[in-house]
C-alpha cells in the first residue's frame, strides 16, 4: 500500500491538512497517510526543507512526499515532481526540494524532475490560493494509483534551489550559524560531522558564551548545563540539558556560531 | 473501507481524539480515519459548523464525519446522525451540521436525520461529560460496520439550525461581516461569489481601510499588500500578502466589511 | 492489522513522531498508527503516566502503545516493553509506565517485563538523542510484525516507579492534590470514584473557594459557574461550566484539594 507523508505550513485549525486526505482517497483509496508537520513558520521554505531533508529517509521505498510552502501560489512558480533515488516529492518550484535534491547528488541516486504540468491529474476546478488541495495532493496519489510520473508532466533539469548558508573556514576552525530550532529549543547548526570529525577538542561559542568540548548525550552533564553535540541527524547542535538552548541564549535562525578546534 | 473523520474543539494534549480512534477500531478494525481539526475554540459552535462545511465535500462519498463542539453534553440536547446526500455527519444536535444541511438543501439532495437514541449502539457505560467517545465515535463506527442509519436511532425532522448571519444589501452594495479568520490571518466574509459575480469593479472598506478591486491571488500584488479575493471556498475574503490581515487590521469574527459595486 | 499509539512530548513542529511512522512502516508495513498526543510538556514524566492509563484503555486488545517522555534518553536508563493484560507498552524505563502497571496489578492482569536488550530489533545506527525513533518505532513494530516481546529483550522486575501523590485522610473527609490540567482548563485530582462513593453530600475547598456537593454533567448549572463532579475517567474534579476552572483559580498541578464529607 503507498504512503504518502504531507509537510505544509497550514497549521491545525482549519483542516487544510485534513482536506488534502481526502483528496487523497478519493484517487488512491488505501493509501496510507502520516503528518510531518504543518506547524512550519508560514512562508518558511528553508525550515521546510530541513524538515524534509530530516525526516523523508526514515520512510519506505516508494513513499511519495508531498511538501506545501508555497509564498507563490497561484503565480508562474511551476508545480513539479522530483523521484530522488526511492522517494518521490511533490511540491512547489520554490526551493523546498533544494536539500533533499543535494542529497541524492551527493549519493548519486537515479534523480528525474518533472513539471507537474498534465491537468488531467488535478482536481477538475483549480482554485488560486490551494495547489495543496487541488493539484498536489491529487497528483500525488494518482502517483500512489500507479501512474507514473513522467505521465503527470514533463521533464525539466532548471529547479529552483535556495541559497542554504554555508559555514566559512577560520584560522582554527569554522565559523557557521544557527538554521534551525526545534520544539525542545535545541539549536541545530550548519555544521556537522564532516566538519568536526578530526577534532579532539574543540571551543564554541555562541552569543558570548563559549562551551568546551561536545557531549555524547544529555545525560553527562546536570540539568540546566549548555552543551554541544552530534544531533540525531548527524548536525552539530547546541542544547540546554532539560530545557531549552533557544531561550537560555536568546537565539534566531542566523544568528553565528564559532568552533576552535584544538586538534 | 470506510472513511470516518473528527472534527472537534478537544486540543491536542489530552488524547481525547486518539480515544475516539480506539474506540472506532474496536467496532470498525479496518477504518481510515482523518483528523479536521482538533483546535476549534472551545465551544465555539459557528467555527465548527464553518470548517465542516468546507472541508467535508472533499472526502469520498460513503464517507463519515463525526464532529463534536458541544456546551451541552449530558443534558437534554440529543445525539443526531445525517444523511446528506453521499456523506454521514454524526454528533451533538446544536447547530453544528446547520452549513452542510443547507447546503444539501440547496442542492435537492437526499436528507434524513435520526436521533441516535439505541443505546446498545454507544460504549457501555456512558460518562456525563464525553461523549464523543461514548456515543459519537461508537454509533459512526456501527455505520462504516455496516449497520444502517435508521437502526442507530429513530428519524426526526427538527434539527437545531445556527442562526448564521447573512450580508444585507445597501444602496451601492452589500454590508457583510468577518465570519472566519484562518491560520494565516486571511479574513472570510459571509459574502461569496454569488454576491459578487456581476460586479465589474468594488471598493471594499473593513476598519475604515479602503481596498480597491479584487485579485485572483496573492502574486500579483506586493508582499504587505492588503488584498481582496474568493478564496478555496468560493467565499470573498480578505488578505495580506505574505502576512496576516487579522493581525495587520486587528479584525475579529463580527466586523464588519461593506462593499461598492460599481457596475 | 496492529494497532499501534505514540503518546510523546516531540512537539508538531519538527517531523519527530512522523519519522517514527515511517521507521515503524518500514517494517510493519500494514500498521495503524494513532496519536495520542505529542503535546506532552518536555521532560513532564507524570503528566504522561496519566494521559496514558486514561487513553490506553480504549484501544483494541493487541495495541502496541509507544510513550516517549525521556529526559534520560542515551543514558544508562533501560529501554523496556511491558505486556500488561491485552495491551503492550514500549517506551523508557523511568516511570512512564507506573499507572499503566498499578491498574494491571489492581486488576491481576497477566504481566511480563523486559528489558528491550536485542539490538537486532533496533535501526543499524542508534543515535544518543532519539530512542523514539532509533530503538522503540523498531521495537514496536517488529512486535506488530509478530515477533513475541520476549524476543526483544530479557525478563526484569523491577521497572522504575514514579511517587504519584496519594490522598490523605483528614478529620471528615479527604486532603488531595491536582494532577493533571486538561485543554479546557478542567482540573483532575488524585480523588477518585472510591474516595467519595458513600458520600450524600460533600464540600470542595481549592484556593480559599468552597463548592458546594457534586453535579452530574455541566448542563446542571449556568455558565460560569464553578462545579465539581467525576468525569470521563472517574476522576473527581472541577471545572467551570463553558470556561477555563485552571484560568478562573489560577491553579496549578501540584495544588491543594479538600473535600469534607457530610455523610
């Protein structure tokens, strides 16, 4: 049975989300649907793409992502497909693919984008304020039906990326920024392992303050002890030991992050 | 299968709805169920009635919906089930089912309502306070079961209607209201294209701000721009591009919006 | 077809009990999944205990409940399943599962423990932040997928438990606490059904207001009003008829409830 997972910034109270599932079933009747989120910052495509980036790979094979922040809807902005190595993503031509897209270059998976441009798979009236509704979600699950992609539109090579910041060599480290908090208020850097993996010892700082050496887990310092780590996605991230980093240091997205490395 | 969705102004901390779903399994194993919406205001009956009206024609016919907003649970105010035309709606006799039983109305569909009232159909034991797993979820489980309508109680022809307020014609025009603010701050009025459709041009005033013509979505003006539409729904509404008008205007449901037609 | 639940303190934000849905996918490919809640406050252990013994109940016998509340996450703290009468339970060993194992006991259920120990039943890679997705999804569903708990780890006897606060007597009637706050700002107690079974007539004193005897359902009295009475669960507690009971007396868990018995 396919599965689709949906990732929007609809929020929980009008049943945007919830809509889409039944445009859903109407197409493809058993299909199996999970929530990423729709709690994503209205109109914020690089959290979208985190998101996305963090969670899609844990999913089967085959399984069809269908991903709506969408600033320009109902404008020019193309809707398109992307089958990325065992993942299909379905979505606006706005960035929000750029991670996943990076991803599967980096692993050199079988990569197809289409232009989700045969309105045969729409719902039959296209409003211009819901392409979640009435284009993405139905042609996702004709995708689930067995139609393929290539039959939902036509290819093209150009997609949209976002400009991702990117972390700077130092004379003794890296200097990178925050580009995520989640609802714990842990701060997930533009850092990760690569980047890390040959230090012994390193020094971070961050808003003044500086935190000596990473952590395997939260469990080795106290409560209420600012530390650094690995996260569960392999970024390096600063947390605050049961509690939450993000108000302890009064952190944005953006703001920038020092790493000495000692080695 | 059967498809069954909840509606209701439960929140999303307690596990009242994820109760509801156990209850439907142990009646109906194989259901699909989908959640509207959890995060209706507490009571607010008009706000339920609104997005059950605009989400529940998307789902496959066959399909039932339970809602649930309900100041009343444990007195007099009966338990009801609704055929309306392809679709179920299952839930407290209040005025919530008001929008979905004009709107079978206004399209001749077939209607017939019954006061669930067969009390081997509920739980066995029945709370004062929750009904929605007690009585709701168990008679809409009985339904995607298999049993019909008619056996879960006896019919009536009574149900409590809303009273929704309706826009008033003036001399240029009409004068309406907010009706609906969404999770992005777009405002719906409770005028929609029927009102509108022979209008060449409008002026549209909303807390003493004038706007000028409507739009088909919000890429053709600046992000900021306060704007005027029919939205997913065919109703007009009121938005900010890239932002919330609710928050831009400081409206609450019950303002008013008058419009100009300068035909 | 399983049944499996998440009951955690993830957040909507970030996609975490989304992932968790597809790791379990992935391995049972068929398996219903319901949110209870994700809504839990961070690192609040009782609070979970207690939305988990009032919502597991409901499921159909078979349900596999996963509870993540776990401060203690990549430590020494032991991953267990417990089969406690028809339900199975996967989550941290510290506490989370004390109401849940006090009601089998209560009810001489049959009840197995162990320490979730077989690796082979986790992802490859186990994070030091993330068991929910790492180590209890992939237990769980394996155990969907057929594989008896005691395959996935050692038998133990001696899960952690948390101190829950118990009433105390006083000289005509009860001293209790609050325990629990739901969504609409009822206040649940430690005092139950069998606190005040022979009880004609009772006063409640909480923050320097006193309530006089117990109601049925809200409907009894007028809006505003405050009123105590035992809800869904059999649990005494308050609550303001169509308001917030927490908001109107300023409460918090952990507050003083008196009842005095006039029997």
């Amino acid at each position: 049975m396919a599965v689709i997972t949906l990732l929007t910034d609809f929020g929980l109270l009008d049943g945007y989300p919830g809509v889409m599932k039944g445009v859903i079933w109407k197409i493809a009747p058993g299909a199996q649907i999970a929530d990423i989120s729709h709690s994503l910052k209205p109109q914020n495509i690089l959290q979208g793409a985190i998101v996305l980036v963090q969670t899609a790979p844990y999913f089967p094979p085959g399984t069809i992502h269908i991903a709506v922040v969408d600033p320009g809807v109902g404008t020019q902005r193309r809707p398109i497909g992307l089958h990325l190595g065992e993942h299909y993503f379905i979505g606006p031509d706005n960035g929000l693919f750029t991670l996943v897209l990076e991803r599967a270059e980096d692993q050199s998976a079988p990569i197809q984008l289409v232009h989700l441009n045969q309105s045969k798979y729409w719902l039959p009236e296209i409003s211009h304020v819901f392409h979640g509704r009435d284009i993405f979600a139905p042609a996702a699950a004709h995708l689930a039906a067995g139609i393929p992609l290539t039959d939902l539109g036509t290819p093209i090579s150009d997609p949209i990326r976002l400009e991702i910041p990117k972390p700077m060599r130092t004379s003794n480290g890296w200097s990178g920024e925050v580009i995520y908090i989640d609802h714990f208020g842990n701060l997930t850097t533009n850092l990760h392992t690569g980047h890390l993996e040959s230090a012994k010892e390193v020094t971070i700082s961050i808003k003044g303050v500086k935190i000596n050496g990473l952590v395997s887990t939260f469990g080795e310092r106290l409560p209420g002890t600012l530390v650094a780590l690995l996260d569960s996605s392999g970024s390096f991230a600063i947390s605050l030991v049961n509690g939450s980093a993000a108000q302890y240091l009064k952190v944005r997205v953006g703001d920038k992050v020092e790493v000495s490395i000692n080695s």
